[in-house]
C-alpha cells in the first residue's frame, strides 16, 4: 500500500517512461530477523492461507499488509 508513494519507486518508473534506466538496487538486500529471518520458513501455501485468513477475518496488522508487497 506505500508502493505508489515511495520515492525511489516513483523515480524509476518516470525513469522507464521516459526510456532511461531506472537506478534501483541490483542485489537482494540483507535478510531480516524476526518472522522472515528464520531458517526454516513454513512452505508458502500455508503462509498464504495463514495470511487469507487473518484478511477475511479483519484482523490483519500493518505488518502482514506489507506482505501483500515485495520489500526491495
């Protein structure tokens, strides 16, 4: 949901319409601690299904928003 108000995102798209070449990170960042941090992650049907219901229940956090998109 902050995807269309990120600067960098902004910038690299007005990059691309305008056939340039966006500056935007070629590596994958760090990995993070906490619940994607951990080493051995449930396979992604589940995190999925765990992630349905807590939308359809109402009860989705700011955090589990932030997973509908991809960290850069």
């Amino acid at each position: 949901r902050y995807l269309s108000s990120h600067t960098g995102v902004i910038e690299a798209t007005l990059a691309l319409i305008h056939d340039g070449t966006p500056n935007l990170p070629t590596t994958l960042p760090p990995r993070k601690s906490g619940f994607f941090g951990r080493d051995t992650l449930a396979p992604v049907e589940v995190e999925a299904e765990t992630l349905r219901e807590r939308l359809e229940a109402g009860t989705a956090s700011d955090e589990d928003l932030s997973l509908l998109y991809f960290a850069m």
